[in-house]
C-alpha cells in the first residue's frame, strides 16, 4: 500500500492524526485539525543512501569536541541576552510567538537597532505591515539606521534568496504566518505552510550561520496554526506575554536548546517602544498600591533564576442574592483559587460560600508558582476579618489541602530579595532551611492557621482582641 501523503495537524498543539476528527485527539481543541501535506522523498533522497555514497561523519570521543562551537552575540538589552541564554547564537532559529498587539513587532525592531548600531546588518522581512508603516515605528524606537534592510515580500523562496544574497547579522521574519511555499497548497498560515516555511528557514540558518527570528502570533480561534505547531521544530522558543493595557511586558523562554528554558526578561511598553526593567521588582511594587491595605498582600516568585516581589489583591463581596458566588482571577490560576478557598473554608473556618471574590495580580503579571498560595490565602482572609496584613511584611509558602504550608525551592534568594526591597517581616515555611538576611525578621509558620495567627496576632487571643478593641474606644 501506499504511503498516506496527507496527514491532519491540530493548528493548536501541533499534534498529528491520520484522520481528519472534528476534536483534536490530543488537546481537545475543536476544529483546529487541518490538512497536512508531507512531502514525498524525491529520488536525490534514494541516492544519498546508496551504498557507495561517501561516509560524512564518524564517530568522535565526546572528549575531543569542542565545547562551544559559535560565539553568542550580544544585544544591548541584558534582558533579552539573558532570555537567549547569553545572546544570539549563529544559526539558530528563534521563535517569538504572542497575542496580536503585545509588542513582538516593537521587540524584534528594538532587537533590529541594536545590531545595527554596532555596524551589523539586518533584514527585516515583513509580510504584516507596509514599509512605511514599519518606517514609523522604527522612527519612534530610535534613530533610523541603514543598516537595516527592509524587505515586503511573503514569498518563501524570494525571502531564502535574500538572506543568502545579503547573509545579514540577523534576519527577522514578520511574521511565520503570512510566509507561503508556492510548491504548497494551502493559503497563508495554514499548518503546512508554517512548518514547511519554518523548517526551511532552519535549513537556512544553519547552511550560513545566520540567525533567524521568526514571529508566530497566538490566536484562539485556530483559524491560522499557532506557534505551537513550530515548537518542535526551531531551536528557541520565546512568548511575549502581558496585559495590553499595562506597561509590563514579559519574555519567557518555553524551549532553548542553548539555554535554561526557565528565564524570563521584563520590559516596559511606553511612549518610545520597550525599555528593559532591570530590576523588576521595584517596579511591581511601585506599582502597587503602597502601605498595608486590607486585601493586600507581597509575596515572592521565583521566575527562573531571579525573584519578583509581587502584590496580590483581593476582595471579598457579601452577597444577598442566591445566585452562586462568582470568583474570578486574573493573573492565578482559578482552580488554584478554588482550592486556596476550600481550605480557608475548612481549615480557617472562614464564610466564603455567600461572597463573591475577586483576585488580582498587580503589573498584569501571571502567577505560576504554588508559593504564592498561602500570600493569596491570608489577602482573601483579611477582608473577611476586615484588617490589613502588617506592613512590610512578605508571605512565603505553599498550601497543603490540610492546611500545612509546604516548603518551596530557593527560600534565600526570595528573602533577600525581600530584604533587598526594604521589606521587614516574612513568613516562611517551618523547618525550611534559610540564612536570615539583615533586617528582615522571620516567622516560620507550620500551618495556615499559625500563619492566621502569626499575622493577625491580637484576633486568636479574642480576650485581647477585645480589650485591644475597648483600650482604643476609650
Ligand atoms: P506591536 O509590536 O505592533 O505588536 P505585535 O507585533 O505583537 O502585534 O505593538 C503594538 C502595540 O504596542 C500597540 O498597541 C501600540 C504599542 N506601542 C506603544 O505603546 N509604544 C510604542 O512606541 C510602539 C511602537 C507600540
Ligand atoms: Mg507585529
């Protein structure tokens, strides 16, 4: 029988099936299965394997090859240097993928600038805006230099022949999806079409060790394939995370195969394209609301290797109506939430069930990491006790469906982080094993309740709470 030419690839999650379902078997996703063509191997193919071909490479002890073959270059931007893992290296095909609008164009421009102001030489392929409207907004980043090409041009092999013929420092493609293969069917931004043109990019890259960044948008409705059908094939993998309508701009790496694909880079979109944000958090805290108010509280994440402060908010609603509760979370997971709520509920006895609540992350930040929890937990607590948590205080520690505050990874970064900011208390995890940086003094708490009670001493002794309460009428 013949070999199937066709297969379906869910534009979503890249995943392939033999036959066309209208609910990808992998992710779920409905309607994203599209038609995949794979090549057939031409004859050339059947004589490299002949048995008279050449042999083109040996085995060599692991001893005698050299340690790193490319020298990275690198950006102005210690930001994006550090999501690179240490700059650009030659001949690798970077991914930055996004939701429309985020900036990956503004990024790549930036990223365009700076190599040519050390004399380098970019094209810039774009398929997405005019030449003049990329003209103005490289005119609002910073000078205009003639080191970068510009070419508007959609033709995969027109765009190939022009990185050859240039062999620039860097090549940007604008974006992965409006690239077309003429030897392929299907429109712009089909499954085919986007690996078949990222694929060939790679080939590129390394045959001249050039570097290629490619922009992939993320869409929802799957009608053109996402970047996570390009994951499996490129080197580097970074998302341009953040919310439109605040300054903050987060770059992750997902995948680099030179580099920790844990770091992040922080940016900030303002009047004059990004800047980078060294230190990111003093400015999630001046960000933040300041001082102690009630429903606040500062917790510490560890992104990759470097620590964010960052301010959780919440708000508490009691409710008249019998319509179920709403809860609603932006930048923590919901069901993290849920579960943060079932505890308080049975482990605190805290009324939650007949109010709605609200979470939110200050800076328009996504919160990962279970070590906010027990933060989370006592910003919810304190609206129901109608009190804020102490000032200066920094919460530290993951929540146990029991109750227990489980110890998280890399505690003395986070507290000096914390001292750093000039923060003065913290509540970590018992029996996590810390040094105890100068100026911040440090309550281990095994439970939520002890940490309840660690936070809002005078409510648990109530008799004192009460004669707090009478000393101040009087
Ligand atoms: P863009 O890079 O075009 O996004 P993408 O390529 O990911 O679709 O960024 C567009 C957004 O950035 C747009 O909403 C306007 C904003 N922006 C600024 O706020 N300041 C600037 O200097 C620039 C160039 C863009
Ligand atoms: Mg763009």
């Amino acid at each position: 029988m013949p070999k199937s030419t066709v297969t379906f690839m869910c534009s979503e999650c890249g995943g392939e099936s033999l036959r066309w379902a209208g609910q990808c078997p992998h992710c779920q996703a409905w309607n994203t299965l599209q038609e995949f063509q794979v090549r057939k191997s031409g004859p050339g193919r059947k004589q490299a394997g002949a048995a008279l071909a050449p042999i083109r490479s040996r085995p060599v002890p692991l001893s005698e090859i050299e340690s790193e073959a490319a020298p990275r270059r690198s950006l102005a931007w210690g930001e994006l240097n550090r999501v690179l893992g240490g700059g650009v290296v030659p001949g690798s095909v970077v991914l930055v993928g996004g939701e429309p609008g985020v900036g990956k164009s503004t990024l790549l421009m930036h990223a365009a600038q700076q190599v040519a102001a050390k004399g380098g030489r970019v094209l810039y392929a774009s398929g997405e805006e005019s030449p003049q409207q990329v003209r103005m907004r490289a005119a609002r980043l910073g000078p205009l230099s003639p080191g970068i090409l510009l070419l508007a041009e959609t033709d995969l092999d027109a765009i190939c022949e022009a990185i050859r013929a240039e062999a620039p420092q860097l090549a940007i493609i604008d974006s992965i999806q409006t690239v077309t293969d003429a030897g392929f069917e299907g429109g712009a931004g089909s499954v085919t079409q986007v690996r078949e043109s990222a694929a060939r990019f790679m080939r590129l890259a390394k045959d001249i060790g050039v570097p290629i960044f490619l922009v992939g948008h993320v869409t929802k409705e799957g009608a053109i394939a996402g970047p996570r059908v390009l994951e499996h094939i490129v080197d580097t993998v970074l998302y341009l995370e953040g919310d439109r309508r605040q300054e903050l701009r987060i770059l992750r790496a997902m995948k680099n195969r030179f580099g920790s694909a844990e770091e992040i880079g922080v940016f900030a979109m303002g009047e004059a394209g990004l800047q980078e944000v060294p230190d990111p958090s003093a400015a999630l805290l001046a960000d933040a609301a300041g001082g102690a108010s009630q429903g606040t509280a500062v917790v510490v994440v560890l992104e990759g290797t470097r620590p964010l402060l960052i301010e959780v908010q919440s708000l508490v609603n009691k409710i008249e109506t019998n319509y179920p509760p709403r809860r609603i979370a932006s930048g923590i997971d919901i069901n993290r939430l849920h579960m943060i709520i079932a505890v308080l509920e049975k482990r605190a006895s805290a009324q939650l069930g007949k109010s709605d609540i609200f979470v939110n992350v200050a800076g328009g930040i996504r919160i990962t990491e279970p070590a906010a929890d027990l933060g989370l937990a006592l910003s919810i607590y304190s609206n129901t006790r109608n009190r804020p948590l102490p000032g200066g205080l920094v919460v530290i520690g993951e929540l146990g469906l029991a109750g227990e505050v489980r110890r998280v990874g890399q505690l003395d970064r986070r507290l000096h982080e914390a001292a750093r900011h000039g923060l003065t208390r913290a509540l970590i995890p018992a029996g996590a094993k810390a040094g105890r940086p100068a100026g911040l003094e440090v309550i281990e708490v095994r439970s939520l309740a002890d940490a309840i009670a660690a936070a809002f001493p005078s409510l648990m002794k109530s008799g004192a709470f009460i004669r707090e309460a009478e000393a101040s009428v009087t």
